[in-house]
C-alpha cells in the first residue's frame, strides 16, 4: 500500500508522535512545580493510542508504506500489551518522578519505538524501531544522574546495547548482500528460491540472534542485565523487563516466522539452509533459565534478584519458540500478559515500599508481613505466581508453555523447565520467608497512601483473576497468533 | 563522479603545500635550542598551570545539539536533489521532518541549553557599590 | 599495479593503521585523534566503492560531529593524566586468537559466497537515487528518524545538562 493510504492504518501511532510534540511544547509552558500535568497528559495520549489499537484488532492483514511494516492481529495484541505497560509504568512512576517531564515524553518515545519493532517488516525498520527504544532506554536507565549507579548502569547498557546492535546490523548486511533485499518476505522468497550456501546463512542468522537476544536479555547476551536493572530507576527497571522485552519477542517471532521459516507450512523451520534453529534455540533457552535462576540464588539486593528471574523467564519463553508452531506462539503471548502483571507488581511492592524500609536489600523485609500485611501477602502472591504455583496466574502461563514444548516430545527440555521452576521457588519463597517468619521484637507499623494501594490492587487482581480464568485471553492469544498463519 | 578525482587532487596538493612549506622553513630557519622555546606559547607571556585545563561542559552540550542537526542537514542534500523532479510531495514530506525537528530546537532554546553565558548575579553587592 | 589499486592499498594502510592506533595507543587523547584519520579512511573507501553521498555523510557526521564530540568528552574528563595509561588486556593471547578466528569465519564468508547485491561497476551519482528513495519508498524510515532524533535530542541534553543551571 501506498504512503499516503498507509496513513489510516497508522492512527496509534500518528496519534503517539503528535502527543510527543504537543506534550513537549506544553512541558515548556508549564512551570516548575506543575510539571506532574505532562505526566497525565502521557497517560492520556498513551490510553487513546491503546484504544487505537485495539480498534485495529479486526483488521485484515494489510503491508503499509510500500511493504516497510504490515499491520496484523500479531502485531496489534503487541501494540495493545505494550501500551498497557507503558500505562502501568507512568502509573507506579508518578509519585516519585514529579520533576521531570523529560521522563515521560521519553517513556513515549519508547511506546512509539515499541508499536514499530512489533510490526516491522523490513531490514531497516528493525534496526531505526529498535534504536528508538534502545537509545531512549539508555537515558531513562540513567535518568537519575546523581546517583552514581544509575551513571553505571546507563554507561554499561549503551556499551553493550551498541555493540549488539552493530552485530546485527552486521548480520543485516550479510542478508541483504546474499538476498538483495531488505523486505522480509522478499528475503524469505530468496532463501527459499536460491540455493543459498548455509555457512553465511548461519553466521547471518546467529547475528541476528545476537541482537535479539541482547534487546530480551537471553544468555549470553545479558552481561548488562544485573546492573541495569539494580541501578535504573526502579520503574524503568520493571518496564525494561516488561515493555522492549515483550516488543523483543514480538520482533523475534516474526523474524522468524517471516524469515526463516518455510513459507508452504510456516510452521516449520527452512530445510535447506540447515541452520538448526530449533537446536540452537532450545540450548539458548535452557542455558538462559539456568543461568538467571542459579545466579538468582546468591542475590542480597531485591532488585538484582528481580533481574536474574527475568533473565530465566526469557528462558521460559524461549522453550516454547522451540516448538515454532501456533500453540507455541499462543503460550508465550499468554505468558508475557500474565508476567507483565506480576512483575509489576513485584516491581511496584519495590518502589513503593522502597522509602519506608529504607533499602532495596532483601533483608529490609524482615517482618514486612506484620508490619504492613497487605503489601506483603501481594508480594507473596506475585512471588508464587513468578514460582508458578497455583492457583495463580504463573501457573496457567508455565502449564500451556510447557504442554507447547511436550505435545513435540520436547521431554528433555521440559524436564530442565520443571528442575529450573523447583530452583527458582527456593529464591522466591526467601522473600516470602523474610517476610513473615523473620519478625522484629516491636513492629512498626508502615502506612501507605491509598494511591499506592489502589495500585497494587489493581496489579495485584489481574494475576489473581488470570490464574481460575484464563479462558478469553488464551483465546485472544490464539487468534492473533492464528490469524498470522493465515488460517 | 569524475569530481572526487578533483577532491583527490586537491587533498594532494594541499598535503603538498603544508609540506613544503615545512620543509622550506626548517632548510632557512636559523636553529638555536633553547630552554623557553618548549614553553608552549600562551600570547607571550609565561604560561601559568598546564596546558590541560578542563573543558566547560557548555561545550559538550552544544556539540550534542550539533550532531542531531547535522544529521538533520544531511538529510536536506539529497532532497534538494530531487526536488524539482518530485515538487509539492517531497516539499510536505520535508516540512513534516523538520516541522517535529524544530520541536527539539525550540525545547533546547526555551530550556536555556543554548544559553553560552548566564550571568550569576553573585558581585551584585560589588556592582552596587560601585554605582554609588 | 593500477593506479586505483595502489591508491585502495594507501587507504587501506592508513585505515588500520590508525584504527591500531586507536585501540592500542596509551593515551586518550591520541587515540581520539588517530580515530580522525581512521574515519577518514572509511570515507575513501566510501569513495573508492562510488557511494558518494555515504562519504560525503561519514565526514559530515563522524569526523566533523561525533569525533568533536568525543574530543570534547576526552577533554571533559577529570584529571586525564592520572587515569590508568593501557586499555586493560584481561588475555591478549585469548583475545587474539578470538580476533582471529573471527577473522577468518568472516574472510571465508565474504570470499565464497555469492553475493547478489554488487557494487556498481561504473560510477555514478547517487545522491538523486538516496534522494528519492527516501521521499518514495522509504518514507516512513525517514520520518521516524525524525521523531527519533527529537527524542535522543531531549534526552541527550537532559542527561548533559548541569542540574543547577535550571533552577
């Protein structure tokens, strides 16, 4: 389709980029203490964009701007979940960011960056969607600049984030020079038609998992994860695990729907190119939950060990793109929802609770059960549900990712999946333990405002209601993904 | 394309220039060392402290703003190429680009970013005597 | 040898070279400068594969705005002197052999396969072509890096600025 028709498939994101403009001519008018108004207004502007597009839902699968993005139910489910994250994420962010409006134009950016990477269809759009959420984030993880371990933390993602990125533009050349073009599906004709040699193709193919895998934080390429998420401001930390990583594997399953897999069935992965995906994948994904779960183990700080249980549910999910068929797909679509409540919550009990406990230390939880009940008992709940016990949400999530892996005899993995669960409940029930059975001789009381209650009621509901009724958006998640296969 | 063959000639000879006119100077120049003459040359007078001194940081931030309107301009070359094959079109297009990018001049102009010197009033005690 | 040979050869030497001088030089501030000779160097192979306006953008943007912007950090920096003098090696001999291993996967790579995309054997402009690419077909690229820049701009300059200038 063509430029000027592509515009009326565009509205969220026409909408999100003049927000951006308005919102930063308004920052300007506003004084210094009313600067909170850009806050509302993001929130607004990011909600309008989220009703957008969810309006887009029914549409048919349509390519727009000449073939440089493609708007399908795939993309919109993204486009909507990551909108809520960026909602949830201005939400747990506006008791403590008032100063700035910087923050929040910058946390629109990032929507913007995220509405792209979940509908790119081009060499050149993956790399200028994945920049504007990778070069926004740097800053935001380095949005408080007197804190010297924010410094460090921003420092270390953009060292890594631009050395993975130039692999993969790398990668990218390598595509481009073997298939001369840079639409995916052009590439995909081209690898099918051609006989191509399958060492490039490898070597092309492993770049670009570089690059993917840096953006989802999936081992080896999460060297920056543990300080990045202890030292950025604790709802960037939260939203970095929910937001760009959902909108990550967004971009990877469609690469390697489009790409690399056969275009007859689409469920299968390109023969004769051997590549080995599904190999090569399901050791990724087992070194990565291993890794993040056993590093998880060791952790004082509440927020590093929050970093190292989002590098094993990367592993989580990357189980089920091994299978590579719609079920798959559904398991992790239902998952990122179901993680991006829990994690939030997790995320949001941190935050809030953060100036009255005084540290971000595991320890500073001692007897958190007595001294504020209702904060802890959610905290337990998200920690069991990122456990995945039932009867909440992490469990639906865990059981449909591991029935995708087994219903393909995937029984090795599956049997690392429930070893690495069994590691993980140690880290999590911890945090439950310091809770409730440590306890000081006199508890002091904490009190929360109602904001902060509020707030996590309604993270705290979704993760509850999720895990006895799951029916609807495992639906959703099947038809997105279905609608992408064409049936 | 010929034309960088030109840019080519150009390079090499502005080498050329630079280097014999140092070669020329060091053949006639009358040579005595000296102690004073590895001072580096501060407008005459003995140098105070090291030559390292750190920069303002005005400096960096004003690069900074550079480099993003720098690439912006970038983008004007080829459009002007093809301007007057491809008209209104590609005039809106170009608008919109810079029209979003002049929202970025105008934050970092409200914001005082551009802003070399701001003039602290702390002497205004001194200033105040001064005028009596 | 031909002339357009002997001058890749010269681009070549003075492109390493200098990019060695980058990587091993003891001082900062060196490295920053040979970085100016090694960034010109890409411009002339730019050149050298007729991708006019790409040269013409290397030097616009790296050597006459990054490169400024790196020398300004180098010269920003604290006390530059007593910082450490080496870019530390935790093992050359590993890293060498990984340099060369890759090195080789890559050479291998480029040297066997068939490439279909080709560099232009006679050269011409191609500034018109970037030109209406990017006002037809890659329009939306186009206009997103607009909004892009608006946004590394803001928070570029939020993170540069000194706090006490605001209030």
């Amino acid at each position: 389709m063509n430029n000027l028709n592509s515009l009326q498939y565009f509205l969220p994101e026409l909408f999100l980029s003049a927000s951006i403009l308005i919102i930063i001519i308004v920052d300007l008018l506003l004084k210094k203490d009313k600067k909170i108004i850009t806050a509302y207004l993001s929130v607004l502007a990011v909600l309008v964009a989220f009703f957008l597009a969810y309006r887009q839902y029914n549409y048919a699968f349509t390519s727009l701007f000449e073939g440089m993005i493609v708007l399908d139910s795939f993309a919109v489910y993204f486009k909507v979940l990551t909108a809520l994250s960026t909602i949830i994420v201005i939400f747990i962010s506006m008791p403590a960011f008032r100063r700035h409006s910087e923050y929040y134009i910058l946390l629109l950016v990032v929507t913007l960056g995220m509405f792209l990477m979940v509908e790119v269809n081009d060499l050149l759009m993956i790399i200028i969607a994945m920049e504007m959420v990778g070069i926004i984030s740097y800053v935001l993880a380095g949005f408080n600049k007197f804190n010297m371990k924010s410094n460090e933390a921003s420092l270390k993602y953009v060292l890594y984030g631009a050395a993975s990125t130039g692999v993969m533009a790398f990668g990218f050349s390598y595509i481009y020079g073997l298939t001369g073009h840079t639409n995916l599906f052009a590439i995909q004709q081209a690898i099918v038609g051609h006989s191509l040699q399958p060492l490039p193709v490898f070597i092309a193919f492993v770049m670009v998992v570089a690059g993917l895998g840096y953006k989802i934080a999936m081992v080896p390429f999460h060297f920056w994860v543990p300080d990045v998420y202890e030292g950025a401001p604790t709802p960037i930390t939260a939203f970095l695990s929910v937001g760009p990583k959902a909108a990550g594997i967004a971009l990877f399953i469609r690469f390697l729907i489009t790409v690399v897999a056969h275009p007859a069935s689409q469920t299968t992965f390109i023969q004769n190119v051997q590549i080995q995906a599904p190999l090569l994948l399901a050791v990724l994904a087992v070194v990565t939950m291993t890794l993040g779960n056993v590093s998880a183990l060791g952790q004082k700080n509440i927020k590093r060990m929050l970093g190292y249980s989002a590098i094993a549910h990367v592993g989580y999910m990357m189980m089920a793109l091994v299978v590579f068929n719609t079920r798959g797909f559904t398991a992790i679509m239902f998952y990122m929802v179901v993680y991006m409540f829990m994690n939030f919550g997790a995320f949001w009990v941190v935050q809030s609770m953060t100036p009255h406990l005084g540290s971000e230390d595991i320890s500073a939880y001692k007897g958190l059960g007595y001294r504020h009940p209702l904060t802890a008992v959610a905290m337990a709940v998200f920690m069991l549900s990122l456990t995945g016990i039932p009867p909440f949400a992490g469990f639906i999530g865990k059981v449909y990712l591991f029935a995708a892996i087994i219903k393909q005899n995937w029984y090795t993995l599956a049997v690392i999946g429930v070893i690495n669960g069994v590691i993980s409940l140690y880290y999590y029930a911890y945090v439950i333990k310091v809770m409730f059975l440590d306890r000081d001789e006199e508890i002091k009381a904490i009190s929360v405002p109602l904001y902060d209650r509020v707030l996590l009621w309604l993270l705290l509901i979704p993760v509850l209601a999720l895990g006895v009724y799951w029916g609807p958006l495992i639906d959703l998640a099947h038809n997105s993904i279905g609608f992408f296969f064409g049936n | 394309m010929t034309g960088f063959y030109i840019v080519f000639l150009f390079l090499v000879l502005g080498m050329l220039i630079v280097a014999v006119t140092l070669l020329l100077s060091r053949l006639l120049q009358p040579r005595k060392r000296e102690k004073d003459k590895f001072i580096p040359y501060e407008c005459g007078i003995v140098p105070e402290g090291e030559a390292w001194i750190q920069f303002n940081n005005r400096f960096y931030v004003i690069a900074l703003i550079f480099i993003i309107f720098d690439v912006e301009v970038l983008f004007l070359f080829p459009w002007a190429v093809v301007f007057d094959t491809m008209g209104m079109v590609a005039f809106v297009e170009m608008m919109i680009f810079i029209a979003i990018l002049l929202v970025g001049l105008a934050y970092v102009w409200a914001k005082g970013d551009l802003n070399w010197v701001k003039p602290k009033p702390r002497l205004a005690h001194l200033a105040k005597k001064k005028g009596e | 040898m031909e002339a357009t040979q002997v001058l890749f050869w010269f681009i070549a030497v003075v492109t390493i070279l200098s990019a060695g001088i980058v990587a091993f030089s003891s001082k900062l501030i060196h490295s920053a400068f040979a970085l100016l000779a090694t960034l010109v160097g890409f411009a002339a192979f730019y050149v050298y594969l007729g991708a006019d306006f790409l040269a013409v953008a290397q030097i616009m943007i790296y050597v006459g705005g990054i490169l400024i912007l790196i020398i300004f950090g180098v010269m920003m920096t604290h006390r530059i002197y007593d910082t450490s003098k080496r870019t530390a090696h935790n093992s050359l001999i590993l890293s060498l052999l990984g340099g060369a291993a890759m090195a080789a996967i890559l050479g291998m790579i480029i040297f066997r396969s068939p490439w279909t995309a080709t560099v232009f054997k006679t050269l011409k402009p191609t500034t018109s072509m970037i030109g209406t690419s990017i006002l037809t077909n890659y329009l939306l690229p186009f206009e997103v890096i607009s909004v892009l820049l608006l946004g590394a701009l803001v928070g570029a300059v939020y993170l540069a600025r000194r706090e006490e200038d605001e209030e």
